[in-house]
C-alpha cells in the first residue's frame, strides 16, 4: 500500500466530510468518497501518475484528478486549504469523533455554539444536548464512548502506517556504507496492533554516517534530540521515529533489549540477576568481574538465559517466559503457512479491482486456494441480487480453468442480522463453497441480544466463519458487546471458524480474545478481506496477531490443505 495513496485518501476523505458539513451538494461529498476508495486501493503508487492516467481511474473525474495533481504539485490543494478556512478549528476537532461524524458536529456547532471537545462533554454533562433535535441520552453515551476512544487511540498509529514508514527507513539505513545490520525493533517487531513511535536499530563500528543518512532523510520533520548514538525524529506527518546504533557485537543484546516488551524485559533482566549475571542492552555481563560474556545474537542472549529463542511477538509477559522454561513454546503460525484467503471482495460490490485482477493476484502469492466472498443482499447499499451472484459463480468456475494449480472457492459475506438470521435461505446458501458471516449494523444491542445473534449464525449449518466477529474499528468503533465466552463455545461446538481479519484497522479478532478462544478449542481464518488487490498483503497483520494470540498451524484453517479445508466447510450440512 503506498503511502501517497493513503496520504492523498485522507485528504479527499476531509474534502468529503468538510463539503457534509458546510452544506455542498451531496452528490459531490458522494464523488469524493468513492474516488478516496478508489485511490486508497490503486494498485501502483499515484504519485508517479499524470492528470491523464489519474483520470483513468474508475472513481476519479477531472475534478479531483486536478486537486491530486496540485498536490503533488504543491503540496497543497486551494479549494481544500478555501473550505477549512471556513470551519473553525474546534470544529475539524468535533468532525473527528467517530461516534459524532461531520453532520452532527456542524449541528451543534450551529445550535449551541459547541466548538471544541471539552465543550462537547460538558454540554453533554449538563444535559444541553437533549433539546437538539435528533439527540438523546443514547446518542449522549455513543458520543462520550467516541470521546474516550479517541483519547485512548491517542497519538498512537495503526501498524500498516507504521510498518510502511519503518521498512522506508530500514531501507534507506541498510544501504549506508559501514553499515552491517538495521532492523525494526519495539511494538512494531512484536505486531501490536498500534504503535506509539517506532524504534530502529543498526550496526555499526562508526555510527556517525548512519546518524547522519537518518537526519537526511525526506520524511524528516524535526529532529527532537541527536546524539552519537541515538537520534530521535518526527516525521513531517507527526509520528516520532528513534534510531539507535550499536556496535555489530552488541546487537543481539541491544535487539532484545529493544524489542521489549518492556515486561517482558523486566523479567528476562530478573532471571539474568538470579544467575549472577546483567543483562543490558549492551550484553550480558558477569556481575563480580564485569566481564562480557555474550552480546552478538538474540539466541545467545536467551540462551545464556537458560531459555529458547522467543519469538517477538509472544514478548509480552504472558506466560511466554514459563512456557520456554518447560520447553513448550508453540510452534508459531507463520505467513508460509497461509494456503490461501478465504475472505476477499470483488467490485461487483465494494471492492475496487476485478474478479480476474483479483485471482491472478492470489495466484501470484503462490495460493492453493481462494475464496471470493462478496456482500449478500441485506446490505443493500452494495446492490447484490441473486442473479449477480449466480453470474459471478459461473464466471468463477470458467476463470479456475486458466489456474490449474489455484483452487477457487466461491463464497458469500452474510450479513447477521439482528436477530442472527442470515440473507438467504438453506437453498440458495447450499450452492456456496463457503460462506462468512458478519455483523454489519445493530452494532450497539445489548449484551444478550448480541450474543444470542451471534450464537445463532454459528448454529447456521451454512455459516463457516464468523467474519470480523467483534466489528470494532480501531479508533473509531467500540467492540460489540457480546458474551465471548458463550461464543467461543457454540463456535467450538458447531464447528464454525472465527476470522482474524488482517486489515489493519480491525484486526479482529484482537490477541487477548484468541488466546482466549483458542482455549475453548475455537478454530481460526486469517483472512485479509480484501477490497483490492493490494490488500492481500495485508495478510501479514493478520498473522502477527494470530503469532500474538499463540496459534500454531493446526489452529488455522486457512493452512490446512484442501481436503481437510473441505471437510471442515462441510460443518453440520446435510
Ligand atoms: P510503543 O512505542 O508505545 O508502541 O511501544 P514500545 O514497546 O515500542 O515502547 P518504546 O518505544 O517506549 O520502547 C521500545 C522498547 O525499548 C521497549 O519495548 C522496551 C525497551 N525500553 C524502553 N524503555 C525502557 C525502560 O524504561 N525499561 C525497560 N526495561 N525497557 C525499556
Ligand atoms: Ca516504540
Ligand atoms: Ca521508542
Ligand atoms: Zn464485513
């Protein structure tokens, strides 16, 4: 995923959200969303492109292919820069609640005068907000709840951004002369699902060059502090950035130290004090002569320990430092292990690529198999009809005879709705290869409600994955409250999967519930639900937070080979 692009959707994005707002056509906010889709999920990088190849993509109109251009032009865009003038900054602020959204922020503005955060919760408090028409205590606890969600997300990243950014540095690092290693360390090497700043580390005998490449660096806004051995830096988008440069003997120390997590350390710090020893970020060091005993590989460290390596992403303190203690750390899911993608979308409805695009991309990835999920009808928005889907089969089954070594499973996205009841009936659902099922709306039905939904659609003898099962976005939706407990159970019992969507915004299911649903005998999908062909990628956030939860190969569906894969699709059917 280029970061143009993502840069470039964001900006139509707020073009969007500011035209809402001030009362512009609504066709033309319309427009604009759909091109932020499109752009968002362009297969190359658009900052290489003229006015004439942007324009020839679907969803992009002179009009906007003109403003894409100005801003690459001159980093700016007039009529953009026009309309935020308009709006005052307290009020872009309310814009960013995602439980407010621009409408309703623009509403009170107008009504009540509201024209920043802290105002808005103490209206709230005072209970001013109840004489606006379309706003009441419900609409209060949403508010306050997108409040707390955007000061929890606070200044912290999704990992794709992050990811992105730190792959560009380590790029650019690894290429300095004198320069023998560089490497992300920190939450990022561990895969959390938001990163605070990110931390790279590099080797070397003379720091100096590297320090001063990272300086150069394009992406640099500021540099907050410099010193001989670590630099830290904002980029011009906000996210700080800090360098670290070791001598190439204390790498594995310095990585393991870096690494963190920082619980993690204070154990392994406390295990090495048990056995005479520090441990630092320089090395492991006997504490009555001082000498250094090992420092160069992560491995060693361990070792010296008493412990196996431990992967990064189980560096948490959660139990991992016991169970290499016993020997028993799981054999960790990895990305080679993914056999195919059992959740994707075409532009028959939301997605921007085609059907073709699409497989040849999965083809590409090397997959034995992959499942084309498209939304089913209640989601009316997307326009889906019996016989479009029955048409997209037929156009799937003569697609597979070009790709003799791809399995193509046609499938469905479900939608689950309110009372757990799906879009179609045994018949029609009996056709599919598979189907996922979703929860797309009734997002905030009390506890039971959500559950008995829930618990339903896994007893749906047609319903093998339950798709994103806790619909939270991060930084912008809450979790869905349900009893996991008694969902992890029904899916344990009718052998319904759960999904770990791997798009970076939802990786849902989260690490604390897998564990926790893995203990219930639960079953796994990576899927990435692709709505493009870079999307596949993504997969790999997904995986991280699989390797987060504790899964190994045989808890994930997606690795198994097709006839196992097929014994499990076939759940409770006649
Ligand atoms: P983040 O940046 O909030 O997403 O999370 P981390 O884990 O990347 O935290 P960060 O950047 O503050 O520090 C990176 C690693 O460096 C951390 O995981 C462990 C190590 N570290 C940093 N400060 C300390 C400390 O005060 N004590 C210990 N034991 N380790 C530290
Ligand atoms: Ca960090
Ligand atoms: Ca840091
Ligand atoms: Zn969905």
């Amino acid at each position: 995923m280029a970061r143009s692009n993502d840069e470039v959707a964001a900006l139509l994005q707020e073009y969007a959200d500011l035209l809402a707002i001030t009362g512009g056509d609504r066709f033309k906010a319309r427009a604009y969303e759909k091109a932020v889709r499109a752009v968002a999920g362009y297969h190359g990088d658009i900052a290489g492109l003229d006015i004439k190849q942007l324009r020839a993509i679907p969803g992009v109109g002179k009009s906007i292919a003109d403003k894409i251009g100005e801003y690459f032009e001159h980093g700016s865009v007039q009529a953009i820069e026009e309309v935020r003038a308009r709006i005052p900054a307290g009020v872009r602020q309310l814009m960013a609640i995602p439980t407010l959204g621009p409408k309703k922020a623009a509403q009170l503005h107008h009504d009540l005068g509201i024209s920043s955060i802290e105002e808005l919760v103490d209206a709230i408090h005072h209970e001013r907000l109840r004489d606006v028409k379309g706003f009441g205590p419900k609409t209060e606890q949403n508010i306050l709840h997108g409040v707390e969600l955007m000061q929890q997300a606070g200044d912290r990243v999704l990992i794709n951004v992050a990811m992105d950014l730190a792959e560009e540095i380590v790029t650019g690092l690894a290429a300095v002369t004198g320069c023998s290693r560089c490497t992300y360390a920190g939450s990022l090497r561990r895969f959390r699902e938001t990163i605070g700043d990110i931390d790279i580390l590099a080797a070397a005998e003379n720091p100096g060059p590297v320090m001063k490449a990272f300086r150069d660096l394009d992406l640099v806004g500021e540099v907050i502090a410099g010193g001989e051995k670590k630099t830290s830096i904002r980029t011009t988008k906000g996210l700080q950035v800090d360098l670290r440069v070791v001598p190439p003997q204390a790498w594995g120390a310095a990585l393991q130290y870096f690494t963190g997590s920082k619980g993690h350390n204070i154990r392994t710090r406390e295990m090495a004090v048990h056995a005479g020893l520090k441990l630092s970020e320089y090395g492991i060091f006997d504490v009555e002569t001082g000498d250094l005993i090992v420092s160069e590989t992560e491995e060693e460290v361990y070792r010296r320990l008493g412990l196996p390596w431990i992967p990064p992403t189980l560096r948490e303190d959660r139990g991992e430092i016991e169970a290499a203690q016993r020997d028993e750390l799981p054999e960790l899911v990895t990305e080679r292990d993914i056999r195919g993608d059992l959740h994707t979308h075409t532009d028959l409805t939301d997605g921007v690529s085609s059907l073709e695009d699409m497989v040849a991309t999965a083809a590409a990835r090397g997959y034995a198999y992959y499942a084309v999920t498209d939304h089913a009808p209640n989601l009316v928005m997307q326009r889906m009809s019996d016989d479009k889907m029955l048409a997209q089969r037929e156009q799937v089954r003569e697609l597979a005879a070009r790709y003799p070594k791809l399995t193509l499973l046609h499938g469905t996205e479900l939608n689950i709705d309110a009372d757990g009841e799906v879009d179609w009936g045994p018949d029609f659902l009996a056709g599919f290869d598979l189907c996922v099922a979703s929860v797309h709306s009734s997002f905030t039905q009390p506890r039971e409600q959500m559950t008995r939904r829930l618990v339903r659609a896994c007893e749906n003898p047609y319903v093998n994955i339950i798709g994103h099962p806790t619909a939270r976005l991060i930084g912008r939706r809450p979790p869905v409250d349900a009893d996991l407990d008694e969902l992890f159970r029904a899916c344990a019992r009718t052998g319904t999967a759960l999904e770990i969507n791997s798009f970076p915004d939802r990786l849902d299911l989260r690490d604390e519930h897998i564990l926790w649903a893995k203990q219930h005998g639960v079953k796994f999908a990576i899927n990435s639900d692709s709505h493009s062909t870079t999307h596949l990628a993504a997969i790999r956030y997904g995986v991280g937070t699989a390797q987060r939860g504790w899964l190994t190969k045989d808890d994930v569906i997606n690795t198994w080979p097709l006839s196992r894969l097929k014994k499990f699709l076939r759940k409770g059917r006649a």
